[in-house]
C-alpha cells in the first residue's frame, strides 16, 4: 500500500540529477515517479542524498515515501534509531533546514518549510548512533509555485484554454449583429447606385 502523491508535472524533482552517499542501487530510483523501484545506501553512520532542480524554486514542503509492506524489513536492516531532516541550498553559502527532525523509517515523511524556503538542491540527510542504511522509493518535492498554477484544475484562473472554433451552422447575437450590418451596407450600395444612375437619367433628359 502506498500513500498517494501527485508526482510527474507537480513534483519539482521528477527524474532530475541526484547524488547520494554510499549507493547500493542508482539514486536516480528515488525520483524516478515508480515507488516500487528504490534507492539504497550501504551501511553508514551519516548518509546523504541530493537532487539538483535546475534552478532556484521556492520549496513549500518535501515528501519521502516508502512501501508499506516494507517497513519490517526497512526496521531490520536499520535497526539503529535513525534521524532524518531535509536542507534546502540556494548556494553554497545559504543553506536551511526545512521542516522538523523525522524518525526513520516511516512509509511517508512529511517536510512542510514553513515559510516556504528558495533553493536549486534538496538534501536529504540521515544520521544513525551506529551505521544504518538509508532507503528512498520516491522523493516529492512541492512548490507554492505549481500549487499557484494547478495544472490539473480546470477552473484555475491561470489556465488559458484555447478558442473555441466556431461553425458556419451556430448561431450567435454576434453572427446576427455582422450579419445585419453586411445587409445594411448591401442596400447602401444598391442605392447609391440606383441613385447615380437615375441622377444620370436626369441629366440626359434635360439636355
């Protein structure tokens, strides 16, 4: 069982470059958006893991997510009581801690920055009393940004839908307005004319 998050679009770290400490398996599996495929680190006191955003977003909160069914074997092969907190870097020399100290492990961990915090790179750290191994299935990262946009919503007042293309059968107060209009120049037309050549008419009679 898994608990649900939007991944893909909204979450800022979808198949974005990572880096972590110690891997047994690719770290790129936690930001992969399958959370049946995971990162894993080998046994250490600290670990770390990275994901590189590309450039700066303004972070609201950070999501870690592990299978349930799991969780037995996660306690097992970690033992130690671990904690694990989340920075957020601008750069090198601007670095915050987001959300509380959480510990490890749970099937989701929830960072919530409040305020939210600006950074390029989520780092995820874990320390341990003795060496344990840090497991991610699947990191979420959230910006008020996106939240803002809500490309999924319908009714959101940002989303620009496209023109409705408009058949010569609808009908519409503003087809019969153009229409009114292109018969009233018509018969302006016919009678300039008819009036030019009765004008015309006149002429030749007085002569």
């Amino acid at each position: 069982m898994f608990h649900v998050f939007t991944v893909g679009a909204h979450n800022l770290a979808a198949n974005k470059p990572t880096n972590a400490s110690y891997s047994v398996t690719p770290s790129s599996l936690a930001v992969d958006g399958d959370p049946y495929t995971c990162y894993l680190s080998k046994d250490a006191r600290y670990n770390f893991f990275q994901v590189f955003l590309g450039r700066i977003h303004l972070i609201s909160s950070v999501q870690i997510q592990l299978e349930e069914e799991k969780l037995e074997t996660y306690k097992r092969i970690s033992p130690g009581i671990s904690e694990v907190w989340i920075t957020i870097s601008k750069n090198k020399h601007h670095t915050r801690k987001c959300g509380p100290f959480l510990e490890f492990p749970r099937s989701l961990m929830n960072f919530t920055c409040d305020p939210p915090l600006e950074g390029s790179t989520i780092m995820i750290n874990m320390i341990s009393k003795r060496p344990n191994k840090m497991v991610l299935c699947e990191v979420n990262v959230e910006s008020p940004e996106v939240e803002l946009i809500n490309l999924n919503s319908t009714h959101s007042p940002l989303q620009i839908l496209p023109e409705k293309s408009q058949s010569s059968s609808e009908f519409t107060p503003r087809s019969l307005d153009d229409g009114i209009f292109t018969f009233c120049i018509y018969i302006l037309v016919i009678a300039l004319l008819l009036f030019t050549i009765i004008e015309g008419f006149i002429i030749i009679l007085r002569r």
